[in-house]
C-alpha cells in the first residue's frame, strides 16, 4: 500500500473511484453526486487550499480523501476533511482509516491547528475526531444533520472557539452538501 499526495493529473483516476463508490453505496445520484464534487476540488488542487492524498496498490487508486482551507478572520489554520472514498472491494480493511491518519499527519507537519469534517461519528471516531458544536467552530453553511460536524485539534490543545462561520472553497459553497 502507498500512500501519497495528489495532484490535478489525477482528476479522472479520482472522479472514477468517488463516482463508483457513492454509486455503489448510495445510488446513482448520489455517485453523480460526489463524482462531480471530487472533479471539482481534483481540478483545483493546489496543495494549499485544497490537498488530495490517495492509496495505491498494485498502481490502482483504491482511496482518496480531500483536505480543504476554512478561512476564518483569525490566524488559524483549520482543513475540512470530505469527501473520502474507498473502493468497494477494499472497505472494511483499514485502509481509508490508514490514509485519514497519514493525510492528518502531513497536516500536523504543516502546522495545521484543527482538522474538521461533516459525516459519520461511528467512523470517523475511529481517527480521532470528536462531535463539535457549532459553538466552538461553525460550518461553513447550515448544517442538515448537526451531530454529524466532528473535529480534532491537531496541536495537542483544546480547540478554541471561533465565533464566526468560516469560508470554505467554492466546491463546497453549495447547501447540498451539508
């Protein structure tokens, strides 16, 4: 298994893997869905607002996760983790937990402050992040399912509360997604 950072050559190989697992588990329109906001943020890469980190075996993409800037008016750093994909026939292994842990790592190492993301505790409580109000850190529009906005301080100190809704990249500036 390698894991590695992403760039915008890998656009199709990325849309590919996130169409065909949302397809697989959540319907076409959905796979349609998510296909096309992951060909968004791949054709966007930057490797500053938005990083793409992916997992390898046997030259195939078998997962892909994206880490994106919230801007907020305060110096902090803070990325949102979404979406994340893992081929259907590799789930269940550990290897999106693996490259979670190795993308959150490349971001302590460029001294990111808090890492955030919108979807299943049960899951993402295996990485690290714990339920938080929008309280401490606000999402960027009207969250639908609140007890899903989980975060985690990559400093080792508590996470400060932000008392401002942030910007997030424009891919993500639609309410479908929240």
């Amino acid at each position: 298994m390698i894991h590695q950072i992403l760039n915008k050559l890998k656009q199709k190989e990325i849309e590919e893997l996130f169409t065909s697992v949302f397809t697989s588990s959540e319907g076409e329109k959905e796979g349609k869905l998510i296909g096309n906001l992951s060909a968004q943020l791949a054709s966007n890469i930057d490797n500053n607002e938005i990083i793409c980190f992916g997992s390898y075996k046997n030259k195939t993409l078998i997962a892909s996760i994206f880490f994106s800037r919230l801007h907020f008016n305060q110096s902090i750093q803070v990325f949102m983790l979404a979406p994340v994909a893992v081929s259907t026939e590799h789930q269940g292994k550990g290897i999106g937990q693996a490259l979670i842990k190795y993308g959150l790592n490349a971001l302590k190492n460029r001294a990111v402050d808090v890492a955030v993301t919108y979807g299943d505790p049960s899951f993402y409580s295996k990485v690290g992040f714990q339920a938080v109000s929008e309280n401490v850190i606000q999402a960027p529009l009207r969250l639908s399912m609140p007890f899903g906005w989980l975060g985690q301080s990559l400093t080792g100190k508590a996470i400060p509360a932000i008392n401002e809704r942030p910007v997030c990249v424009k891919a993500f500036n639609n309410p479908i997604y929240w």
